[in-house]
C-alpha cells in the first residue's frame, strides 16, 4: 500500500494552511491525503477511561473544517480523516513514520517566542525518522499562485564534505514534481589556523577557494543530474554561514530542503544547529529530511 501524505490539524490558521498544502502535495504524488488530529490525553489519565463527548465533538468539527479547506483547494484528492490520542508531539511522531510525508502548521516562530511558540512542531521534528514539512499560515494559496503565476525555485542546502542521498532524492523530486528549478547551495568557511590540518595550505584567494567548491558541488551532483535530466539546476556557493545564507536564498523560494542528521540527537530529540536556526526564520515551506 502506498503511504498517504498526513497532516496535522488541530483548527489553527497553520493547520488549515498546511492541509491546503498537503493536499496540493498528495495530489503531485498521486497519493491519498491523512487528516490527523490528536486528543488530549494526559499521562495520568485512565487509558480506558471513555473520552469525554466534549473532546470527541471538537475534534470532529476540527476535521470538518479541515476537510472543507481540502476540498476547496483540490476537490479530487482521496480524503479521510482519524483522531488518535494524544500527546500531540508523540501521536504525530509516530504517525510520520507511516507516512509517506507529514506536514504541520508553524507560527513562524518569532523572535521574542521562538521557545515557547511551536512546539509541537518542533518536537515532531525533533523525533522524525521520516521527512516532515512546516508550512506557515502566510503562504496559504501560493501553491495556487504559483500555478499561474509561474513556478518559484525549490532552494537545497547540501553540505559537500557529507552528501545525504536522502536529502538530494527528496529536493530533486520536489522540483521535478513541480516543474521548478532547483538550486542547490553549499556555504564555505575559510579556513584558518585552528580548521588546516598539518602540512596543509590553505588557497589565498576567496574566488579560488569559490571555484574549488563548486567544483565539489558540482561532483556531488552529477549522478543526480544524470537520473533527473528534466531539472534545471542552479549550483551556487557563498562564503558565510549555512543558516543565514539559506535562508537569503530561500526568500521568494516554493520550497526549501534541509537534511538532518540523525546521528546528532545522540539519545535525546532535538535538531541541528543549521536545522534549528532556519525553521525558526524561513518564510517559506520548509522540508526537513532526517538521515544517517
């Protein structure tokens, strides 16, 4: 059976617009679209206990509306609908490693409540082993737009030293499914004395340790040239810091496409540096893509 792409609904303006855009996703894929909404449920509480005719009835009407936004934007896709008990974080958690993607709502975290707001969406992410995507209130109906208006670049960060085929796979796909093009951007550090190994020299000029790494990056992506021949792609390396010039990149982007690796959580969820920093800021859609 072909996994469904699932989204999280819990009735908030970012619910509702990820579910918009998750029903514009599974349409792409040719995949069924999963409306989830967790209950409440506290640790403490009687796992038998008969979930109160209160909760039962809000959790119906928060899939009612979200169904209604659905069928508004994409009247064709395959639709269902489940509740599950809660906790949130944890409900969604497993239920993105059945998924095929899942998708929630992000406030877009600002600066003042970063810690506080999202959380939800943050822990999610946290503890995914499969891709998720975070999708703002703002951008409901710019996959509409884009339609008409012409396609918007999906924006890849690759870190050359330690390409995930995951994250390429997941990035080209997207452009390809979208007819868009993809740029893919590395960001380069100089080196300094503290970052050059023994006996190593470091290049004296900034345009020719440039041209070295793109033609790193240009290496890494061959392979993945040759099994998308249909997607333009834009190469481009920057000399600064990853997350801020992902996100310089990603402004205007449909989509931007981020790895995150696994290894990094070390027993406990959390997400990496570059991860963390950008869906805290990023306007647009953002694809984080857990790998080894």
């Amino acid at each position: 059976m072909v996994s469904p792409v699932v989204v999280g609904v819990d009735g908030s303006a970012e619910s509702l617009a990820a579910a918009e855009w998750a029903a514009h996703e599974a349409v792409r894929r040719g995949r069924a679209l999963r409306l989830l909404h967790a209950r409440n449920w506290h640790p403490r509480q009687d796992r038998t206990e008969v979930v109160p005719a209160g909760e039962r009835h809000l959790a119906r009407r928060v899939l009612r509306h979200a169904a209604a936004r659905v069928r508004a934007a994409c009247p064709g896709v395959p639709l269902y609908d489940q509740q599950v008990a809660g906790p949130a974080t944890a409900a969604l958690a497993r239920a993105a490693d059945d998924a095929g993607l899942l998708v929630l709502g992000s406030r877009g975290l600002g600066r003042l409540s970063s810690l506080v707001v999202g959380s939800v969406a943050l822990g999610v992410v946290a503890r995914a082993t499969r891709p998720v995507v975070l999708v703002r209130a703002d951008t409901a109906g710019e996959e509409a737009d884009a339609e008409s208006t012409g396609r918007r670049d999906v924006v890849l960060g690759v870190d050359v030293t330690e390409p995930c085929g995951e994250v390429l796979a997941f990035a080209f796909e997207a452009a390809r499914l979208r007819h868009a093009r993809l740029r893919v951007l590395h960001a380069w550090r100089a080196p300094d004395r503290l970052t050059l190994g023994p006996g190593e020299v470091g290049l004296t000029g900034a345009p020719q340790r440039a041209e070295e790494w793109l033609g790193f990056l240009s290496a890494v992506l061959q392979v993945w040239r040759e099994k998308y021949p249909e997607v333009e792609v834009l190469q481009t390396v920057v000399e600064g810091k990853p997350a801020g010039a992902l996100l310089k990149a990603a402004s205007g982007a449909e989509l931007l496409v981020v790895g995150d690796r696994l290894t990094d959580r070390r027993g406990m969820p959390r997400t990496g540096p570059v991860t963390h920093a950008v869906i805290h800021r990023v306007g647009c859609p953002v694809a984080i893509v857990p790998h080894d």
